[in-house]
C-alpha cells in the first residue's frame, strides 16, 4: 500500500505584524498612522487597493540588510523609505536584493537602532536605475554587529 503524504502549505517564519511593534511603535509616522485610524474608525480594506492597511510616507534612510536563517547575507546596503504601515514598509534602494529576508534598519531620534526583519513581497526595477521593493514585518532581530549606524546618521 502506498501512502500519500498532504501537506499544507505554512510558514513558520510568518508572525503576526505585532512582534515588530516594539520598533515601528516609535517611529512618528506610525504614531501619526495610528491616530488617523483612530480618528477615522473606517475599515482598511478596498477594491482599489491591494494593501490591507492605511499607509503613510516615510522618507527617511533606513539600512537594509540581507538575510539567510536570521543571520546577515551581505552588507548592509542605504535605502530611503516611501511609505509605511503597521505592517510592512516600501523603499527604493540602488542595488538588486536577491534575498527574500532582510533586516530593515531604523535609527530613531534618541540614537537607538532597531531592526526589522521583513519579508519581501515585492520587487520592481525603475525607469530612474533603481530599485523599489516592499514588504510585511516579521518580528525584530538584533544584528551582531551593529557598527554601521553611523552611515545612517550621515544619510
């Protein structure tokens, strides 16, 4: 008798956006979202737009870098955000990201760096030379060696 194994399709990897809360929570834009949603009581969902939840620009530098099992796949490569939501972010950045994980990078205010990892969605080449991606928060991550912050605070 021969037995057939089903399987369903998960990811382990995939958390709900709230594990990367800690970090995206002090960012202003997400403080701004946030009160805007409350202001407005109004569901996030429409036929126009594909993206489950309200979104505002983000126009700050970030670092992005590559990731494979949680650990840096590369060097952290400068890319300046568009736009962002509870649960994800976009950005243009100048070199192709082969990888489906990355740790997004933010530098707050008060000098702390936090990271993100996040789970690219998508990917799209520009008539400008550059790239643009985005992608969903998985949780937070602590890179080993965070010495590159201070290439964000030139940025």
């Amino acid at each position: 008798m021969i037995s057939r194994q089903t399987s369903s399709f998960t990811d382990d990897h995939v958390a709900e956006p709230a594990d990367a809360a800690p970090v995206i929570r002090r960012l202003r834009e997400i403080d701004m979202l946030v009160q805007s949603l409350v202001a407005s009581w109004q569901p996030c969902e429409s036929a126009v737009d594909r993206r489950r939840c309200h979104r505002l620009p983000f126009e700050h530098s970030i670092g992005v870098t590559p990731l494979v099992d949680d650990e840096p796949d590369g060097e952290l490569q400068l890319a300046l955000g568009r736009d962002i939501s509870l649960g994800g972010i976009a950005f243009t950045h100048s070199e192709p990201i082969p990888n489906r994980h990355v740790a997004v990078t933010f530098w707050h205010e008060d000098g702390d760096v936090e990271s993100v990892v996040t789970q690219l969605t998508w990917c799209r080449f520009t008539r400008q030379g550059d790239y643009q991606s985005g992608g969903k928060f998985l949780r937070m991550i602590e890179l080993p060696n965070p010495t590159w912050d201070n290439r964000l605070r030139r940025a």
